[in-house]
C-alpha cells in the first residue's frame, strides 16, 4: 500500500490482526525505522508482533528512501521523518480498521528521536514507545556520548556545503555509509556501530531497499534538529522508552525520560539486541529480549487502552548489556 506525506508517495505494509472481525475499530500503531534501514527489517518486525496483540500497524519507508518517492535519493532531513510520521498517522485515521482515537507510535534508534518529535504537537498520537532512541542531531554535534571536538561537526559543515554546490555544478551526489559495510570495517568501532554493521550488512537482515548509504549534505539539516527539547510537551499522553542498560545510546533515553512530564517510563532490559528483536526470515524464541517482550505485552495493553502508564514494569537495572 502507499499514502501521500508532502506531496510525494510512500510505501507502506499494513498489518491486520488475524483475528479482525469487519466492522473492528482496533487501536493502531506507526512503526518508525531506524537511520538507513527499511520497512522490511526491524520497523516491520515489531509491527508484525505488535498486530500479533490485535493492533493494526503500519511500518513504512520514509521519503527519499526505501520503495518510498523523493529525490535526491539517501537524503535524511529528520524534519521531513517527522511529518512522514504524521502521514502515516493521517492515514490510519481514515482506515476503515482502525480506531482513529487510538493510535500510537514506535519508533527505533534515530525515529525513537523522531517519534516522540512528531508526537510533541500530534495530538492524534495518543501514546508513544521508543526502542533504543538516539537523537540523531546530537549525536552529529557532540558525537557519541558527547564530548566531540566541535572542529568535527564544522569540518563536516564544511564538507556539507561542498556537497550541496558539487550536486549542483557536476550532480555528483556523496553518499557516505551509516554504519561500516563489513565486519571487518566494523572492527574496533564502538558496539552500536559493530552490531548495525551484524544486522544491516548480513545475512541477518540485509535488504536491498536498504544500501547503507546517506546523502552527505544531509548534516546540515541534521545538526539543527534536536528531539526531545519539548518531549514534555507529550504529557499527559504515556510515553515508553526502552534501552539496553549499557547500551552506547541508553544515555538518550535516560536523559529523554528526565525531561517527560509523567506518566512516563523508562525500562532497562538486560538483552543486547533490543534494537534488532530476531532474525529475518523467522523468530526465534532465543533470541527475543525483554524490550521485545513488553512491546508484546505491557505496551499492547496500555496502547489499547490508551491509559496511562502506572509504571508496573519499574525501572529495571541489571549488569547485561543492550544494543
């Protein structure tokens, strides 16, 4: 299926309960992919487990990438990923299956930064999940963790603006990996980095819809985004943010869940691959971590109910890591 987002055509799969009677009017939820991934992978993964709950889902690929429209291809403007959300919230509001006061919102690593972005002034998102968030902007501007010498980020401006008049005189387009092609590239790169380069550049997941390529001019609209300066603005509508305890990016989430007005909750889960819940092609039971098991359970209820968040999960700290 597609559905219109500024103009231009996006593709979409649209998951229906087994179990959908005509006339149902279910709760529904959006599912967001990562940077450089696809529908196919993991947005599509927690969208099938999620209508496995009785959801409707749509996991979609934004403009510009995937089977989506937009020229020039790769490009990442986290600006246009937030109003494609809202697309996809617009359609779902006119599907016949769907409850259109009942819709909420999961995003993965960069659109768990673009997720709760878009839902700071969608009211129609009427709760919001996050699985291993980053905000993509500051991690451009201060580099994982933080700290990055802000040479790096005007070098890359440098560049940036280099890119953009090369396009324009030769229509020679940079497009840069977003994480390293092989595992021998991977080597040395901090866990975030190694194990995207294990799911995207693999047999895992490999897609591809998904080259592992961004458009280099892209920085400049990356740098001036930020996700969470108004995430309090969500409340009172339940936001969910899941991390792995150790994982690289778990900071994000942290600090996300500080600024939110309740009701609220962060879950630490004890499994690495919280962003990357099973292997294409088939789930296997060894392989599910808890962040996967309470979008199946815990969030499906309070989504389908649209309730508040009574934090029943607590905040789970453990000693295991997540990615």
């Amino acid at each position: 299926m597609s559905f219109k987002s500024d103009g231009l055509s996006l593709s979409g799969n649209l998951y229906v309960p087994d179990d959908y009677a005509e006339g149902d009017r279910r709760p529904a939820v959006v599912t967001s992919h990562p940077f450089g991934g696809v529908k196919e992978q993991t947005a599509g993964l927690y969208a099938q487990k999620l209508a496995a709950e009785g959801f409707v889902t749509l996991a979609f690929d934004t403009a510009y990438q995937g089977a989506s429209e937009g020229e020039p291809r790769g490009l990442e403007n986290p600006f246009a990923r937030a109003e494609d959300i809202r697309s996809a919230v617009t359609y779902l509001s006119t599907c016949p299956q769907v409850d259109p006061e009942r819709i909420g919102a999961l995003g993965i690593c960069a659109s768990g930064g673009y997720v709760p972005f878009a839902a700071t002034t969608d009211h129609r998102i009427k709760a919001v999940a996050t699985v291993s968030a980053a905000d993509i902007g500051t991690l451009f501007r201060d580099g994982l963790g933080g700290g990055q010498d802000p040479q790096v980020l005007a070098d890359m401006l440098d560049a940036s603006a280099r890119a953009r008049t090369a396009e324009a005189t030769s229509g020679v387009f940079r497009l840069d990996p977003v994480v390293p092609d092989t595992p021998r590239e991977a080597e040395g790169a901090p866990t975030l980095y190694r194990e995207g380069t294990d799911y995207y550049r693999t047999r895992r997941a490999q897609h591809p819809n998904s080259p592992n390529r961004y458009l280099f001019r892209s920085v400049d609209q990356i740098a001036q985004y930020s996700s969470f300066d108004l995430i309090h603005l969500i409340a009172p509508r339940p936001l969910l943010m899941i991390a792995g305890t150790e994982a690289d990016t778990a900071y994000f989430s942290r600090e996300a869940v500080e600024k939110a007005h309740e009701p609220k909750e962060l879950f630490l889960g004890r499994r690495r691959h919280t962003h990357r819940p099973v292997r294409q092609g088939g789930v296997r039971a060894d392989r599910r971590g808890e962040a996967e098991r309470l979008l199946q359970g815990a969030l499906g209820r309070r989504l389908r109910s649209c309730i508040p968040f009574d934090l029943e999960c607590g905040l789970i700290e453990s000693g295991g890591r997540g990615g």
